[in-house]
C-alpha cells in the first residue's frame, strides 16, 4: 500500500470508528479551526499557539471523545468498543490519559522547578513561565508525535508510520471539510451521525471514499 492509500485508509477507519456523535464532530471542528489559527501563530508567539493547541484544541477534541462518543458495540461497523481501542493506529483513550496527565502535570513541575533541574533559565515573569510553559507543551506534542510515528515503524511498518505522522499535522483542514456541516445536525436535534457513507461503503483498500465524498452525505 502507498503512502497516499494507507493516509485515507487511516482517516477513514477514523471517521468510522471514532466520530458518530454530532457533539463530537462539531468539538472536532472547534479544535480543527483552533489547531489552524495555532498553526498560524507559531512563527508569532509560541505561549498563543501552546494555549490554543492544548487548552482549547486539544482539550475540546479529547472531551469529545472521552464524553460524547458512543461507547457501546458499533452496529454500523459490526465491531466492539474494545477491538476499536485494540486496533487503533494512533493513540486509544488509555494512551490519551497517560499523555493527558504528563500535560495536566508539566505546569506544577515547571512551578516547582523553574529551572527544570537546571535545563533553562528560570523564569522571572507570569509571561516567563507562560513562555516556558508554552514551550514545555509544544515539545511535549513534538514528542508525543515522533515517539508513536517510531513505535509504528516497529509494529507496523514505515508506511503506517508515516501516514500517521502526515495524517495527525493535517487533521484539522480534513476535519474542517468533514465536519464542517455538524452543528447544523446537532441543531435540528440530531445526536447521532446515521452513517449512511459507512452503511453504503464498499471497504476494498482501493475504495475508501475521499473527504468530499464522506463530507456530501454527513
């Protein structure tokens, strides 16, 4: 499989496994248009694009998930909640909360120790522990996204590996295409995406439907 096969292999399996609730959809594309403006800012003010990406990004993303997404047997794909969890690609809510709680920790840790056992040069400033914290979180999301793009390379293959890493840095313009139509089902009090390009898809590996094809019937 090439690199551009196993990318929409991998958003699909996402899309169908991962995003039934409305509520869930329309919180992935408040995190996609906030991943996008942080993108933005990153070359401007690392502390702007920190506190985007994680407070109301990733934040927003993740309550989706944990609070919203169905957990029960998925009827539309024939499968369980937990083959869903063992199969996933990148990381499964047990993976989320260990890197969940590395983040939630980083600012007590920056606190008690400004200098981070002697690695910076302590802050003197709200705005410089702001700034060292931004920069914590940033290099924490760096990590967190070379370290899984590794171990796939090791489980899987490079290409999976790869496709992961492409696929995770572009989430947020797939996101905005697939879900940009969500709050408006939400708002005529549909909870509960119906699925029907799932329900209709033939899923051969050469037939994976593109975003626009999964966007025109959600």
């Amino acid at each position: 499989m090439s690199l551009l096969q196993e990318l929409r292999k991998q958003r699909w399996d996402d899309h169908r496994y991962y995003h039934h609730s409305r509520v869930n959809q329309s919180l992935h594309l408040l995190s996609a248009l906030s991943f996008l403006t942080a993108y933005v800012y990153l070359l401007i003010d690392p502390v702007v694009t920190a506190l985007l990406g994680w407070f109301v990004a990733m934040c927003s993303r993740q309550i989706g998930h944990f609070f919203f997404e169905p957990k029960g047997y998925d009827r539309v794909n024939n499968v369980t909640h937990d083959r869903k969890e063992r199969i996933k690609v990148g990381y499964n809510l047990k993976r989320k909360l260990v890197l969940l709680s590395i983040w939630g920790a980083s600012p007590i840790v920056l606190a008690a120790q400004p200098s981070l056992f002697g690695l910076i040069t302590p802050y003197q400033s709200l705005y410089g522990y702001l700034y060292d914290l931004s920069v914590m979180w940033l290099c924490l999301a760096a990590a967190a996204l070379v370290f899984r793009t590794v171990h796939l390379f090791f489980i899987y293959d490079l290409t999976t590996g790869l496709a992961w890493f492409v696929k995770i840095l572009t989430d947020p313009f797939h996101d905005v295409k697939l879900y940009h139509k969500a709050p408006l089902h939400l708002l005529k009090g549909e909870l509960i995406d119906p699925m029907l390009d799932v329900r209709s898809a033939n899923t051969k590996p050469d037939s994976y439907p593109k975003a626009s094809e999964i966007a025109s019937t959600s």
